[in-house]
C-alpha cells in the first residue's frame, strides 16, 4: 500500500530558557505530576497565556495614558475591538471616546473647578483677568 503524502509541515520552534530557584522547580513539578501533559507542553502553554495577558494589560495602559486610541489598544492586544472592549469593561476601565458622553455634568465640573478651555464661552481664567 502506498504511504500517503504528508499535507502538514511541523512549525519551526526556537528553543528558550528559564532559571528556576529550586522551591518553583519542585512547586512546577507537583503542578505537572497531577496531570496527563508534559512538563514543557505546559509550560509552553503558561508562557503564551502570560504574553496574551501582558499584552492585554500593557494595551490598557497605552490606552489609558491617551497614547492611542480605542481601535489601536485592540490591535495592540491583538484582539477585535470587541473583545477588547469586554476586557476593559472586566477590569472597570472608563472608555471615553467622546468627552460629553456625560452630558453637562461634565461641563458643571469644569466651571466649578476652572478647567474649561481657554476661549470657550465659559471660560472665567482668561476673560476674569
């Protein structure tokens, strides 16, 4: 019988290394021991798990900071923007694409504590001096 042609390439990996205290060694150890899955299967898995959630938390903060925009953190995370939209709304995070989403409880506030735009009509920095 003819052997059927292989239609898959096994992906190329490139092998890392981690330094391990010998307390995580035996904690990683009994992690394993409990389960039907190789040591580095594993720990591959953990790995890729941790670099999506840094990326997710390191997207929010770029987010928050206002160093790019809504649609951009998503990409940062590598995430369509509504997923990312659920993460923010898991972790609590206020997304404030449009600054009088609030109505004028937002204007209220700025008159109270000074912080309208210089120029605009209820600005009392520049027109009271």
């Amino acid at each position: 019988m003819p052997r059927k042609p292989q239609t898959s390439r096994a992906t190329k990996r490139v092998t890392k290394s981690i330094r391990l205290t010998p307390a995580e060694a035996a904690d990683l150890a009994q992690l394993v021991a409990g389960t039907a899955y190789a040591e580095a299967a594993l720990l591959r898995q953990w790995v890729l798990t941790g670099m999506q959630h840094f990326r997710v938390a390191e997207a929010i903060r770029t987010y928050q900071d206002g160093a790019v925009e809504l649609r951009q953190a998503a990409a940062r995370a590598q995430l369509p923007v509504a997923v990312f939209l659920e993460e923010l709304a898991a972790r609590k995070v206020a997304i404030l694409e449009d600054l009088d989403a609030f109505g004028p409880g937002v204007e209220a506030l700025r008159e109270a504590f000074g912080t309208m735009p210089e120029g605009s009509p209820h600005d009392t920095t520049a027109a009271g001096r």
